[in-house]
C-alpha cells in the first residue's frame, strides 16, 4: 500500500467541489483537498478564472490505489472531472 496522493478532481467552482466532495463520501473514498482555504488569502484573491492564480484552482488529492475508483465516482462532475 503506497501513500502516495495524485489528484483526481481540479475545479475553482465551489459548488462543484462540494458536489465532489459528496460523491466520493457517499463511496467512502477518503481524500484531500488542497488549495481550498488559501484562495482568498493571497494576493488579490479569486481573479475572475474563480481560483487565485498563484494557487491555482482547488485538487482532490486520494491514494494512489484508490484513483481509479474515485475518479469513477467523479464522472460527469464538472469539466475536470
């Protein structure tokens, strides 16, 4: 079992990201969010793109193991899905 994370979801929509969140729940896929509660804090915030171009837009980061599964639970959610 490895611990290594690869990203399964990109968006800079914070309803899609909810959305996301609540599908991989519902599978019981354990996961990471990186980026979320930065956005706003460094420099001028979420630019009209809806992410901070310095952080780019929020990543829902799983185990390896597990990214086929998630990204399952994740089609159709979003264009990054």
């Amino acid at each position: 079992m490895s611990d290594e994370l690869v990203t399964v979801f990109r968006t800079a929509d914070p309803v899609l990201l909810v959305v996301a969140k609540a599908a991989l729940d519902a599978d019981e896929i354990r996961y990471v969010v990186d980026g979320e509660g930065i956005q706003d804090l460094i420099g001028i915030g979420r630019f009209p793109g809806g992410y901070n171009a310095a952080t780019g837009p929020v990543r829902i980061r799983v185990m390896a193991e597990l990214a086929e599964r998630a990204r399952e639970a994740l089609t159709g959610i979003g264009d990054d899905s």
